[in-house]
C-alpha cells in the first residue's frame, strides 16, 4: 500500500504529542486510515529543545519550504500558532497541493473564510477539528453527525484556563490573583494571561462554531465580551446562595430569526450540565430542532488531548472522508446564506446585579425606580446584615431580574452609578437559566 506521507510545522508541545501518536503507533494508525501513514519532516526553529517523543535525526529540519515544496508529502499539519507566519504557510502549503491541518484557532477566526475559499479553488481541503475544545469533537458532530438539524443554540466553555480559575476560586475559597498564580504554576495560563481570561481566546473559537452551525463571518473582535477578572469571591457565594455557580460561557443563539454571540460570566443553574463542568475541561451543549439537547464534555487543551484530534483529521484526509464534508461546509461561502446577526442591545437575558451601597432606608427604593422607568423587573433581592459592622456605612446589595434587553440594562446602570448612595461601578452578569 502506498503510504501517505505528512510533513509537520511546529514541534512544540502539541507538535510533539502528534509526533508520538504517528511515529509510536504506526500500526494503530495503518488500521484506522486503511494503509500507513509516515512523519517524513518536522519542521521547527528551535529544534534542540527537549520533547518527550524521539525522533529520528533526518526528520528534522528548519527549512519550512522545504517540506511545504516536497513532492512526496501531501498533509502539512500546521501547529506554530499566531497569524503570521501561520497564514503564508498555509496558503503556500495549499498552492503547491497539500491538504492542510490547522489547531490555529486566531487563524482561522481571523481568515477562515480566505483560507477555505482558496482551498476550495484549488481542490484542496482544510481540516481544524484540534482548533475548538481540543480532544472535544465538536467540529465533527457540528459539520457531519448533527447535519441534519438546524441548530437553535450553542452554549459553551471553550478556555480551560478560566474555568480552572473559577473553580478554584469556588471550591477552594482563593482569591483571583491566587488562582491565576495557580494556574501559571500548573501551565494552564501563560505568563500573559490576558488572551484566556478576558474572554478573547473563548470568542475566537466562538466565531469559528458559529461559521459552522449558522453560516455566520463573523468578525471575533467584535463579539461582545466579558473576562472573568471582575468575578470576586462575593458573586460566586450570592450565585451560589442563589442556586447557581459562575462560569465563562460562549453563546450563540436564535432569537426571533436573528443570532445573538456573546462571551462573558454567566450564572449558570446548579445541576445542569454545564454547572458540572469543573478544572480545566471543555463543555459545549447544543439544541438542534430534531436531535434536541446534546452535550460533549472533555478536555479542551494539552499535548495529548489535541494531538488525537489533529491525527484524527489526518486520519481522515487518508480516508477520503474529509474532502467531502470540507466542500460543504459554510464557511467561506456566500454570507447571505448564513442567519443574520442580532444587534447586542436588543439581546434579552435575567440579570445579576451586585452594588455597594450606603446602609440607610430609600437605597433600594431609588435604585428599584430607575430600574422600573426602564420596565425591568427585580425577581430578588439580597442585603445581609453586615456582620460585623461596616465602618463606612456601605453595604452589598444582590439583585437578580426578570428577562430584560441588554441596552435598558446598560442604560439603567449607568444612572444607578451616578447615584450618591451608590459606590464603585455596579457588577453586572447575566444568567443562564
């Protein structure tokens, strides 16, 4: 049988994990692609760092054209993450024939659509499953087993290094700088957290399982987000005295014929699914309109986790299967086709609101008035006597609403803020029931 031949770009440490799934499971591999498939180059700028898989010297290589411009190679796995280089390595990989395997996530939320319509002139295909949850195989249940439906929501928690942090901060009572710290120690979180917990790197993946489930290009930065570094210790004990737990959830969902995405904390109701989600797993809970609520659940990152979804969809390639699905998929294709986008004001959701306030009669009373103008509706209250006493006189005050448009809510706290008996900026998520 004539072997397919695979030439990797970037060895680090999702790289090295796809090495050993290829090079240590040769005949695993032959057996579920239906003849072998050989790791003939890997290419990497720093090539003297030290993996966890060995090598064989005449593999490696810093030459990226090299390998992109070999005849006999026909996948190229692109894994060096970023846009640039990543974007000119891909094109090039496509103009000289390859199939290409991406985990670029930023890539692919960034130039999908180009990237698939010249894979698509050239005959080529792309595969990405490795770039949404990791080892999750969302990409596949949303392009091939769920094909049948059309798809009313998705809810998901797509970045593992905020939900380790959360659940730390919940179950262990640490602060959020501790639970950083923890999470950089541990290798969950980079130095430089800021892409995880302000919710950005959640919106990339967003934007690419929106592409797939409603036909949508939409642009990542311009999905409406909130990081976890407001979530204190406070809003997960009133969540919790409420009957919830907080948690980093990306949405996308039809409301009236228009699709509304959203990444931020969100109060989701103890007992369901998601709420179960803890560490640094991945969840993602789709509603279709025949199959109903389905829920895949697993590790969303790490070497081993992501390197069986990049060597699945080599698999896939040698089979033949992943041409056909890549040549329907929407993205890249005529955006008319997709859902239209809702505007973010007129997004409805129940909201969680939390104040310090000044301990004296009428607060609540002011603070229900503004609320009222703007026909929200407060569903409960929480003032705990301080215990001990405060010393300023200022005391937390919980709300929690009925159903209400996201642009009176803004409009109501920004007056509630100007308030005299209000201090500091109201803290304000929404809530998933």
């Amino acid at each position: 049988m004539t072997p397919a031949r695979v030439a990797l770009i970037g060895f680090g440490t999702v790289g090295s994990g796809v090495a050993r799934l290829l090079l240590e499971h040769r005949d695993r591999i032959c057996r579920s692609a239906g003849r072998p498939v050989e790791l003939v180059r890997i290419v990497d700028k720093d090539l003297t760092r030290p993996r966890n898989v060995r090598v064989p010297a005449e593999l490696l290589s810093d030459d990226v054209g090299a390998a992109i411009e070999d005849p006999t190679v026909q996948i190229v796995i692109e894994l060096i993450g970023g846009i640039e280089p990543a974007r000119t390595i891909v094109l090039k990989a496509l103009q000289a024939g390859k199939d290409v395997v991406t985990a670029n996530k930023a890539l692919l939320a960034e130039h999908g659509p180009e990237l698939f319509r010249e894979a698509r002139r050239l005959g080529r295909s792309i595969s990405f499953e490795a770039s949404v949850a990791g080892g999750v195989p969302i990409i596949a249940a949303l392009s091939e087993s769920l094909v049948a439906n059309e798809i009313r929501s998705i809810h998901a928690i797509l970045n593992g290094t905020s939900n380790y942090i959360l659940t730390r901060m919940e179950q262990r009572g640490v602060g959020y700088q501790e639970a950083l710290a923890e999470a950089q120690k541990l290798g969950y979180a980079e130095a430089d957290p800021t892409l995880d917990v302000s919710g950005a790197d959640a919106a990339q993946k967003l934007c690419i399982l929106a592409a797939l489930a409603f036909g949508v290009q939409a642009d990542w930065k311009c999905i409406p987000r909130q990081g976890i570094d407001v979530v204190e210790l406070a809003d997960l004990r009133y969540a919790g005295e409420l009957g919830y737990t907080i948690k980093l959830i990306a949405s996308a969902e039809v409301v009236d014929g228009k699709l509304d995405l959203r990444v931020c904390p969100t109060l989701v109701r103890h007992r369901t699914p998601l709420a179960e989600v803890w560490g640094a797993f991945n969840a993602v809970e789709v509603v279709g309109d025949a199959v109903g609520r389905v829920f895949f659940h697993g590790q969303g990152a790490g070497q081993m986790p992501t390197a069986s979804a990049v060597v699945a969809d080599v698999i896939d390639l040698v089979l033949g299967r992943a041409p056909i699905t890549f040549r329907m998929l929407p993205i890249g294709c005529d955006p008319a086709r997709g859902v239209p986008l809702a505007d973010p004001k007129e997004a409805r959701s129940r909201f969680y609101l939390r104040l310090r306030v000044v301990d004296r009669p009428g607060v609540l009373a002011e603070i229900a008035g503004i609320l009222g103008r703007l026909q929200i509706s407060i569903a409960s209250v929480i003032q705990h006597e301080p215990d001990p006493p405060v010393e300023d006189g200022v005391v937390p005050l919980v709300i929690m609403t009925h159903a209400a448009p996201e642009g009176p809510m803004q409009q109501a706290i920004e007056a509630i803020e100007k308030l005299a008996v209000v201090r500091d900026k109201v803290v304000r998520f929404r809530v998933q029931d």
